[in-house]
DNA sequence: ATTGCTATGTATAAAAC
DNA sequence: TGTTTTATACATAGCAA
C-alpha cells in the first residue's frame, strides 16, 4: 500500500511503527463500524497499542464488559471486581504465569533488534552516526567474511564436481 | 467501493448483505492481524453475522478480559453463573491463552534464527553447505558493505576532526 | 508528535459465470 | 448458492512541513 508495499513484520523503527500503529488503527475502527452498520453484525473490536492506551469499537446492541474497563484501569493489578471473587486467585495465578511468558518475548524481541541493526551495520546501512573504532571492527569482520566466501567459492566448485563423479 | 460507491446504512437485499459481510469480514480480519503484527498491537476482534455464526482474531500476548469477554460471547452467557462453570472455561481459556503466547515466542525465535543464521554467513561462518549463488550473493553484499565502510570511514573522519575543533 | 499530501497497493461492489 | 473477474473506491507508506 502507499508509496510502496511492505512486508508484514513487526515494523523495527519505532517511529514509523507508531504512525502506521495511528493510521490503521483508525482504518480498523472504521471498517469495524461500516460492517456493523452495512450488514448488522455485532462487532466487538478492542487495540491495545505499545503505548498501552486502548481504543474500542462495539457495535450498538453489544455492550464492551465492565471488565474490560476494569482491566484498563488497574492495569493487570487485579484482574477482577468483587464480583467475582471466587475466581480470583485462580486468574491471579494465570495472570503471574503469563507474565513470565511476556518477559520472555520482550527479552528475545531484543535480541531480534539488536541482531537486526548489527545486520544493517554489515550491510553497510545506519552507519552514520558510528565512532571509528566501530566501523573498523566491521570493515574487519567483512574483509574475513569476504575471504571465506572467496575461499569456499574457489574450492566449493571442485567438490560439488566430485560429488557429481559418486 | 469497487463498481460503485455505497453509503454506509444497513444492506436492505439480504442476499447482498451476506456476500458484502462475508467480504469485509475478511479483510477486517486481515486488516487485524496486519495491525497486530506490524505495529506489536493487541487486538481483539469478534464479529458475529445474521447467521449467529461467529468470527474472532485475537493477537498473541493480548489481555486475559478481552479473551474472557471473547468467550462469554461465544457461549452466549455470563461466564460466572455457576462456579464449576467458572473454572472450566478458565481452564481451557489459561490453555488457549498460553497456547497464543507460545506460538509469539515460537514465531520470535524463527525469526531470531534465520537472522543468526544469515549473520553467521556474513561473517563467512557455516558458508560448506551452501550453493554457488548463495556464496555469490553474499559476495555482493559483503562488497557493499565494505564500500560503505571504506566510504563513511573515509569523510567520517573528516567529520569527526572538524568536530573535534568546536 | 501530528498533520497533510499523493503515488501506489488493497479492498470490494457489481457483474458475470 | 458460491466463485471469479473487473472497475472503482479506499487505505496507507513514505515524505515533507
């Protein structure tokens, strides 16, 4: 779309993810609401974006559940009003659990973008900004990188040819 | 949209209803995913149709409530009338929900992989397998990149003296 | 950070099958 | 009823301010 397809990923520069995030959220609600109208669905549509700040859409007969409030307010803290005390602990518990599961994706999407701009580096993009010795370490890691392809591009040859002769 | 323009107020022909909701269905399905993906969003979407079928997207790592109030939707009544109830659907909720996380994590490391994977190959690493047109291409970018090294490393210190003079 | 622009890619209404 | 096609409207990525 726009000035140029995209891949569908987790956009990496967090500026661009943040206006993307902006534009489509507002193209989703809308969708949200003609389909609702045009076709008398009941629709239920709930984004939460990296700012933690949530948008909703509900169609008119429905009603979005005070949990749902309820969540946005306390923020994870407790999951549930008094109504609903007897699950409680077991929601807690759940909540404790997942938790750790969060973690683990924030700490390997960390690596994925620390590994993504150390792929830019070599590629020879977002250099600008590095200090010299930086970019002497990388000029280094490429020339080695270059002598192996090299040196496997000169004998890769000679043994695919012999595997062919088996 | 498409032949002709439409104004957004309920299909009357419920024919057309039903072939126009089956198609933004999709694309408002589609759309959440994108979203979901592109920009790290939580998103919870339910729809259901004039035929009391219905359609959810949910994100990965998304908010317990939204799930909850997903599947007291789909069940079409209050997830705390009976306690035994209650702990049923959590139960399997906890699975599904966990399940989601998982699958994020999953789909992470992939990704984390191939990068490492085509960092090991830049730097000439676990180059014996590969093809001659790998080997080529990665040549190329090698070359690139050290290009762009030479090059920045070359009026980069230019720049860096004439800083260093402010 | 937000807004507006616009070239381009997508979604889709209507038709045709 | 569903699927495919096509012309058109819409959404939006990349910029610029």
């Amino acid at each position: 779309m726009g000035r140029g397809k995209i891949e569908i990923k987790r956009i990496e520069n967090a500026n661009n993810r943040n206006v993307t995030y902006t534009k489509r959220r507002n193209g989703l609600l809308k969708k949200a609401k003609e389909i609702s109208v045009l076709c008398d669905a009941k629709v239920s549509l709930v984004i939460f974006g990296n700012n933690g700040k949530m948008h909703e859409f509900c169609s008119s007969s429905t009603s979005v559940p005070a949990v749902l409030d309820f969540y946005q307010k306390q923020a994870g803290k407790k999951l549930w009003d008094a109504k609903h005390e007897n699950i409680c602990l077991l929601t807690s518990l759940h909540y404790d659990f997942t938790q750790n599961l969060n973690n683990e994706i924030e700490r390997i999407k960390k690596e994925n973008d620390n590994m993504q701009i150390e792929l830019r580096h070599l590629k020879g993009e977002d250099i600008t900004s590095l200090p010299i010795p930086d970019l002497m370490r990388l000029e280094n890691a490429l020339e080695n990188g270059l002598d192996s392809i090299r040196q496997r591009k000169a004998n890769g040859g000679v043994q695919d040819a012999q595997e062919e002769c088996m």
